[in-house]
C-alpha cells in the first residue's frame, strides 16, 4: 500500500514538474520502466491538461523521436536527441545524459530508492554534471 502511493505520488509530481516545464516551451522525455504505470501517467496527462492545458504527448518506442510532440513517456534508456528535460523514473542512470540539458531524478522515502537514487547521483557527479538538489 505504501509502494503504490510513493509511487502515484512521483507520477503526480513528475506531471506538475511536466506541465510547468512544457508551459515554459521545454522538450520533455520521461523515463520509466512500467509499461502500466506509463499508461496510468499518460492518463494523469490528460486530466491535468484538462485542469491546465492540453498538453500534447504521446507514448514513445523505446527510442524516441521527438519530431514535433515536446513530451514523450517511453520505457528506454535515455534519450536519442536532444532534449530539454529528462524525467527519470527508472533506477538506472540514462544511457546518454549528456543528450539532456537538465534531468530530473524524483527520489521518495523508500529505502532502496534512495539508495540507487544516491548511486546515481555519485554517477553524474563523475560524468561532470552540474547538479542541484531540491527538497519537495
């Protein structure tokens, strides 16, 4: 029960941080390896656009082509071009984070979230990355 509000609770904020992103012109890729918990995010899209705006998005192949839709929820690696924002909520570091100008890891409570989240973070650290942290 814990799990799955922890996890509805990173698809809510990952969509706030999504619409505000959008809003302000950014490409966005958002990374998350569950096929359901894409379908169920692309839903939230959808009832926030309605709150908000329609933001335009689709669910990508496992390489996403941005061509025109600035958000894209897929199950990859990374991106494969240049994007403006990374929303990581995989457990692994992005094939090619240097391909994004900002990426965004959205680390809960959980225990071994926080542990791979810090390992990931150690990993851009050594690849040179400006990083910041932020407590919601």
């Amino acid at each position: 029960m814990v799990a799955e509000a922890s996890a509805a609770l990173r698809l809510e904020v990952a969509c706030r941080i999504t619409a505000k992103a959008w809003k302000a012109g950014s490409t966005v890729l958002i990374q998350h390896p569950d096929p359901a918990q894409l379908d169920l995010l692309d839903e939230m899209l959808w009832s926030k656009g309605q709150q908000l705006d329609f933001i335009p998005h689709e669910i990508g192949t496992a390489a996403p082509r941005l061509d025109g839709t600035p958000v894209i929820l897929n199950t990859g690696s990374g991106p494969t071009e240049a994007v403006d924002v990374l929303i990581n909520l995989t457990g692994a570091l992005p094939s090619r984070p240097e391909l994004a100008t900002r990426i965004i890891e959205i680390i809960d409570g959980d225990p071994a979230l926080r542990a791979a989240g810090r390992e990931r973070f150690k990993a851009y650290r050594d690849r040179g990355c400006v990083l910041e942290k932020h407590d919601l």
